[in-house]
C-alpha cells in the first residue's frame, strides 16, 4: 500500500507523459480547456440500457475501439475501460465528456489497448445498479473479455465507482478511483486490486476519509495501494494519473 511519503510526486507523473504518448491537451491542469482531436476515434453511442427506465432515458457513452491494425485483439477480448466523470460534466451534451481523463487525449490514439466507455450521467449521483446494466449490454456489444473489466472514475465519478464496486464486485478486475473515498461497505472489498489517489491539498474533497477507507481495506487483508500526491488539489492531479504509463501497465496485469 503505498501511503502518504511513497506517492508519486505529480512532477514525476507529468515526466511520464512522453513515454504514453498524450497530447499536449491532455497536459493542461484546466478541465475547461479545449481538446483537439485529429484522428476522432472517439465514437458517441445512444445505448440500449437506461439510467431511468421509468422515464426511457438512454445511457449515452463516448466509445473508444483500439485500431486492430495496431491493438489486435487478445484472446478473449479487448480489456475494458469504465470511466466515470466528475459532476461538472453531468447533463446531455457528451462533447462535455471529452474535458478530462482519458476522453480528453483517445481521439488523438490508435493505439490505446483497452476498449473505453466514457458514460454521461444526466444528473444526480451514478448508481449502480443502472450501470451494471449498462455493463452488461457493453459485455454482450463488443469483443470485451469480461475477466479483464477496469473501473475508474474521478471525484463524483470516484464515488460512483467506489459504489459500483462494492455492489458488483465480481465484475471487475481492478478499480482506480481518483479524489473521492465510497460508502462504508466498499471496506468489504478485499479481493479486488484497488489502485486509489488523492491529493494531499484537496479542498473540495477532503484526503482523510479517503485514507481511512484505504486503510481499512488494507486492514482487512485487501489488495489496495494509496497514492498521495503531495502538491495535489481537487485538479491538477487528473491529467499527471491518466497519462502516466504506470496507471496502464498495472491495469494491464489485472484479471479477474
């Protein structure tokens, strides 16, 4: 578990950037700030499944397909890549989805090796139950290997992700929350490989409910490493997780 003095420095995850790749856009600290997309790989689908079936309310995704030219596609499936925005990004305009995280630098990729799905919540906070409906129509949609499912998600979506995790936890492979701890019961996750950061001057988000989550998975016997980024706040430290080739090595050795 690596706490407090063992994280990574966001200056150390900013000087792996070359080596992903990212574009200079997937760089800027700023999550209003403009992304260019020369290749589009990015793809915006209406799903089956809904976020509120009472009402028909489609599940609307931004989807990224690796080039098989360049990824061709392992036996069993492509791994997947669940992200989950944070509450600003909430409403109907997916182009909103693009900001941060991996949606801010796929359409400049072909050679990213997960399948990535980039849900738009409408409003409220994610539930889980509608997204493991979701998930299962992605399961049953493309060449996915469902023992190679990854969950992350950044602050609102960190909670989401937290909560689908603890309510499904056989889904998954690994989880990477970033900037928000989960409910009480996420503790009970032992089995699963967490990944967890947090910056050490978020005021938005406050680090110690999410430390004391950590610790108490670990406590339990839990497979779970804690990342304090020590100049982090609510922000600057999505860009420097999401483009450092560590984060995607280690979701690459991850089966359920």
């Amino acid at each position: 578990m690596t706490m407090g003095h063992g994280g990574k420095s966001a200056a150390v995850i900013l000087g792996a950037m070359v080596l992903l790749g990212a574009p200079a856009s997937a760089i800027s600290a700023d999550p209003d700030a403009p992304v260019s997309s020369p290749l589009g790989r990015l793809e915006k689908v209406v799903a089956d499944s809904h976020f509120d079936p009472e009402e028909q309310e489609p599940w609307r995704y931004l989807l990224y397909r690796p080039d098989e030219g360049q990824v061709p596609a392992p036996d069993g499936g492509y791994p997947l890549l669940l992200w989950l925005h944070g509450r600003s990004l909430r409403g109907d305009d997916l182009e909103q989805v693009r900001r941060y995280g991996p949606p801010s630098f796929l359409d400049e990729r072909d050679d990213f090796p997960f399948l990535t799905v980039c849900p738009q919540l409408p409003r409220g906070g994610w539930p889980p139950a509608r997204l493991d409906a979701l998930l299962e129509e992605l399961l049953e949609s493309y060449p996915i290997d469902p023992d190679r499912v990854l969950l992350s998600g950044v602050s609102l979506g960190a909670m989401g992700a937290w909560g689908f995790a603890a309510d499904f936890p056989d889904r998954f492979a690994g989880l990477v929350p970033v900037c928000a701890h989960g409910p009480k019961h996420a503790a009970k996750l032992t089995d699963l490989p967490i990944w967890a950061f947090h910056g050490a001057l978020d005021d938005i988000v406050p680090i110690e409910p999410h430390r004391e989550l950590a610790e108490r998975i670990e406590e339990n016997g839990g497979d779970i490493r804690f990342t304090e980024i020590p100049e982090g706040d609510h922000g600057n430290i999505i860009a420097p997780i999401y483009s450092d080739p560590a984060l995607y090595e280690w979701l690459l050795e991850k089966r359920r």
